[in-house]
C-alpha cells in the first residue's frame, strides 16, 4: 500500500473514532503493520491519533489517542 491509501484509511478511522479535524498526517512505521500519526496543529495536546493498520489487507488494527 502506498503512504497516501494508509493516510486516506488513516483518516477514515479518526472520522469514525469521533476525531476528524486531523489535518496532519505521517506513516512513522512500516512493516506487516503500517503506523500512521494524524494530529491537527490547532491542538498542542491532545489532538492526536495514532493508527496501525495491517499493510497485507488495509484493516484499521487500532487506534490510540495521543495524549
């Protein structure tokens, strides 16, 4: 999968977790699990959503609140 279908799923899960002002986005890991970090400068904390999504399939794994 390519950096921009892993933020595009990225983002679809921030929307559906409630969070979708997410206008930053960056796959920070990549392997079997692709980790991508979605933030929104407008929030110094708080703001952010890490999601892990299985490379082989585009299955959103988890998504974890960045405190």
């Amino acid at each position: 999968m390519t950096d921009a279908e892993l933020i595009a799923i990225a983002r679809s899960a921030g929307s559906d977790a409630g969070r979708p002002s997410t206008l930053d986005a960056e796959v920070i890991g990549r392997a079997a699990e692709a980790e991508v970090l979605l933030s929104d400068p407008k929030y110094a904390r708080g703001g952010g959503l890490l999601v892990v999504i299985d490379t082989a399939t585009g299955t959103v794994l988890r998504v974890v609140p960045q405190l």
